[in-house]
C-alpha cells in the first residue's frame, strides 16, 4: 500500500485515498478500509478460518448438564419432542416435572407448524419455519454462534461478570425470500446482547418452566439464545452449554463480530476453503473492499 492519506472535511475525516499494488499481493488478498483509519491487507483464511469448525452440537443432559463423554457420542433424547436429551432414566425422570409442558408445547408446535406449511404450500406462498434456524444454528454454525455469544455476553470476563445470567444472545437472521428451506441461504445480520425480561416480548412461546430451565443453565456457564427474523416472525430460543465454561476466561477478540459476521455468511469453512483455492481475478491497481469496523 501506497500513498495512504485521510480527507476531512470541515475537520472530520470522510475518507481516505491510497494504491494498492497487486504484484506485491498475495493470491487471496483481501483489503479492508475500516473507518478512521488505513486500510489493511489480510487473508481469506484470516476471515474464513479464523473460528475453528467443532462439526455438529453436542447436547447435554438437561438436567445435570453434563455433556457426553466423547464428541461422537450422544446422549438420547426424549421420545416425544425428540429435542431434550439425557444422560440417564434417572436424569429424565428427576426433570420431567420441568420438560412436561415445554415437551407439550413442542409437540404442539411441531404440528401446528405442519398444518401451516401445509395451508402455505397450497396458496403457493413460501413457508419459513424456526427449524431452519435450529438447524443452522445445531448442524451448521454451532462454532460460530458459540464464538459470538462468547464475546457479546461478555463471558471472558468470568462468571461474576458476565452478562449470561441477565441476558441473551440475540441473533438478528434473514431467510431467502426464494429459497426459504434452505438452511445455506440464512444470513446473520448482527448479534447483540438482550435482558432476558425481553423473552415475553418476544412471544417466544417460552413457559415458565422452560424459562426456569434457561435461569439454571445459565447459574452453570450456560447461554441463552434467541434466533430471529423479524420481517417474518420467526423466533427459535435455544440454551446452549459451551464445551468448558470453567475456561473461557480469556482474551476476547477486538474484531469479533467482523470474524463472525465473515464466517456466517460465507457458506461455512467447506465453502471458504473452495473460495481460498480458486483462482481470483485480477484487481485493478485501486481495488478494495470496504466494509464498517
């Protein structure tokens, strides 16, 4: 980069002017001009790898939250909402007081959202369900959702400071109009933290015994999260348990809601690595990419 000067007007900075050399550009250079400051030239895998992929969600018992003992092992799940797992009979049985009526109200659900894609799919109109965020969030972008909910609870400042046990995390997504089944086509517009008072706002659907559950989640590490496009009424709330909360008192990441918002939307780490391997054009001397800091 050359000849990198800031324009003000009427004393605050508008912009900035400055060449970009290609030959001097590493294949899968990208340029970021944040505001108030030069432009730096990073790497695809900078944006793209910069969250470790961990693969699908380990769920764990939703009574004694103990995850199971390997990655590859799952816990079983209760048989009637197929959602809710536990390590045990005895687990189950000592939390059905608290799962009955969220079971009820899913079972529910599952079969009113039936009847209502049904009612959609004969007046021709798309249906956008929450269990497409469910599964963006448990199969696709677990990593990243665990990364950014991390850092917008502020969970690196320890349990005593944390924002966990007060708020949640609320992911701010967008279905594909045309495409609306299709979990790659979700987009994360932001991530922000909410008071966990905003759950009735919301009409989540959310009971008192289920709220109960996320209160005790979060008393042990645990994170509530709130997925939803608002243009189209959709809410999913999950609680999720990172993998060690004991360890996560740690440097947060200045530039993480950049990482996050990058990964999400790039189709995953599968896509980005095709993306880092394909042969880029040519960009003219002044080229760049501008995006907010």
């Amino acid at each position: 980069m050359n000849n990198y000067q800031p324009i003000f007007v009427n004393g605050q900075q508008m912009g900035s002017s400055f060449t970009l050399d290609p030959s001097n550009m590493r294949k899968g250079s990208i340029t970021i001009v944040p505001n108030g400051g030069p432009p730096r030239v990073m790497q695809q895998e900078d944006f793209f790898f910069h969250i470790p992929e961990k693969g699908s969600l380990v769920r764990p018992c939703a009574n004694c939250f103990k995850a199971p003992p390997t990655p590859s092992e799952t816990f079983k799940a209760c048989a009637r909402c197929k959602v809710t797992h536990y390590c045990s009979v005895e687990c189950q049985k000592a939390n059905w007081k608290v799962h009955k009526p969220t079971c009820n109200n899913r079972v529910a659900g599952f079969e009113q959202m039936k009847r209502e894609e049904e009612e959609a799919t004969k007046a021709g109109k798309p249906y956008f369900s929450q269990l497409v965020l469910q599964k963006w969030y448990r199969d696709k972008m677990n990593h990243v959702v665990e990364y950014a909910a991390f850092h917008a609870l502020e969970v690196y400042k320890g349990p005593h400071n944390a924002l966990n046990k007060t708020h949640f995390c609320l992911f701010d997504m967008q279905f594909d109009e045309t495409r609306p089944k299709d979990v790659d086509a979700l987009k994360l517009l932001d991530v922000v933290p909410a008071p966990l008072s905003m759950l009735d706002r919301l009409n989540t659907n959310t009971s008192g015994d289920a709220f109960a559950m996320f209160k005790k989640g979060t008393q042990q590490g645990g994170m509530v999260l709130v997925f939803m496009d608002s243009s189209k009424k959709v809410i999913h709330v999950e609680a999720h348990m990172p993998d060690d909360p004991a360890a996560w008192k740690k440097t947060p990441d200045a530039k993480w809601k950049m990482h996050v918002l990058m990964q999400a939307n790039s189709g995953g780490n599968k896509m980005a690595a095709a993306m880092a391997h394909s042969e880029p054009a040519a960009p003219p001397p002044t080229s760049a990419m501008i995006m907010k800091d």
